[in-house]
C-alpha cells in the first residue's frame, strides 16, 4: 500500500481519495502508511481523503482522535462531490 500510495502522489494530483470499504481493520502501521501519505500529498499542496471507512476502521481512527486529522467520507461518491 506505502508503494501504490507514493506513485500515486509522486503525479502531484489535486485530490486523493482513498476507498476504504472494502478495509476491515487497520493497525498502527496501516495508520502509519495514510499519515504519510497524506503529509506528503499536502506538502506536495494535494487534499488526501479517506471515503467508506467501515464501522470498526472508523472506530479506530475515533479512537486514535484521527477523525479529526483525515477529511473522511460515507462513500467516494461524498468525497468526490466535496469542494
């Protein structure tokens, strides 16, 4: 996931926008990997967004008070209508 995330924001793009529905736990190191990347989209002066996070992923990132750093969605369908 680190490598896909870093060709995809290596192409400096305006938006991100990860699709975690299908994502049914992430770990320290998963959190470890979307930080980074979105550090490094929004240094590159991208917006990184997590869409579709599961009850126990969000839950996690809740707990991680995470919700308040990531631009989360109910579905990339929300993330690619938000301005």
């Amino acid at each position: 996931m680190r490598a896909t995330l870093r060709e995809l924001i290596d192409k400096r793009p305006k938006r991100l926008i990860v699709d975690m529905s299908r994502v049914p736990y992430v770990d320290s190191s998963g959190l470890a990997v979307l930080i980074g990347a979105m550090q490094s989209l929004e240094h590159e002066g991208g917006v990184f967004m997590l869409a579709g996070a599961q009850e126990t992923v969000r839950t996690i990132l809740e707990s991680a008070r995470l919700d308040q750093y990531f631009q989360l969605f109910p579905d990339v369908d929300a993330a690619v209508a938000a301005r």
